[in-house]
C-alpha cells in the first residue's frame, strides 16, 4: 500500500458528496458517536488532551487580544516566553492559575496590565491595616 499526500486547499475545502451527506443524516446520534468512537484512525481525545487544547485556544486568544509578539506577551504579563509557546503549541498543561490569568488577560488586558503592576503583585508590601 502507498502513503498518498493530500495538502488541502483553504479556498477549496473538500466537500461532502449527497450520497455522504444522506448517510449522515439517516444516523441517530447514537450511531454517528459509536462510529467515531469505534475510528481506529481518529481515537477520541482523552481529558488532558481536551484541557490542553482548552488552553492553547485561551493563550492565542489573549495574544490576539493584546496584539502582542510571544515576546512582548511574555515579558508585559510576566510568564516566561518558552513557557508560552510550548502552551500555544499545545505542548504542556499549565495548571489553572495560570489559565485564569490567561482568560483575564483576554477579557480585559487593560484591568490585567494594571492588576500586575499593582503594590500587591509587584512585590511592595501592601498598606498596614488601620
């Protein structure tokens, strides 16, 4: 048997014939989950891989919100920048911190940017309590 190469088309994606489509559409959803589920060549992404994932769309998110290069990114929210392309590539599992700092980060950059630079992230000693 031979490896054919196929390098897709973006502005001519494959299309699914009538035949495919009615055969799809005839399944119950039953079906069409035992059917990728049985898929020896495409197997069902595990919890981790789907946590991974989760992160990497939330990393570029945020980088496409901020419209920061890795480099700047990592330096103006203080993540070091291996760290953040091995996450954009889906390389690592970060723990939740910092996801939640990601995901605020892509909410409101701005409240973010100011939030890391305050006394209390900083490093300054916060105000005694009167």
């Amino acid at each position: 048997m031979a490896i054919v190469r196929y390098t897709l088309d973006p502005n001519n994606p494959p299309k699914m014939s009538e035949e495919a489509g009615a055969r799809l559409d005839a399944m119950t959803d039953e079906e069409i989950t035992a059917a990728a589920m049985s898929d020896p060549d495409n197997p069902p992404l595990t919890d981790d891989e789907l946590l991974r994932l989760r992160a990497v769309r939330i990393a570029r998110r945020a980088r496409a919100v901020t419209q920061l290069s890795q480099a700047q990114f990592a330096e103006t929210f203080g993540i070091k920048v291996a760290r953040l392309r091995d996450l954009e590539q889906g390389r690592v599992q970060p723990d939740q911190v910092l996801v939640s700092l990601l995901a605020m980060i892509a909410d409101d950059p701005d409240r973010a940017r100011r939030i890391l630079k305050s006394p209390y992230v900083a490093g300054a000693a916060p105000p005694a309590l009167v």
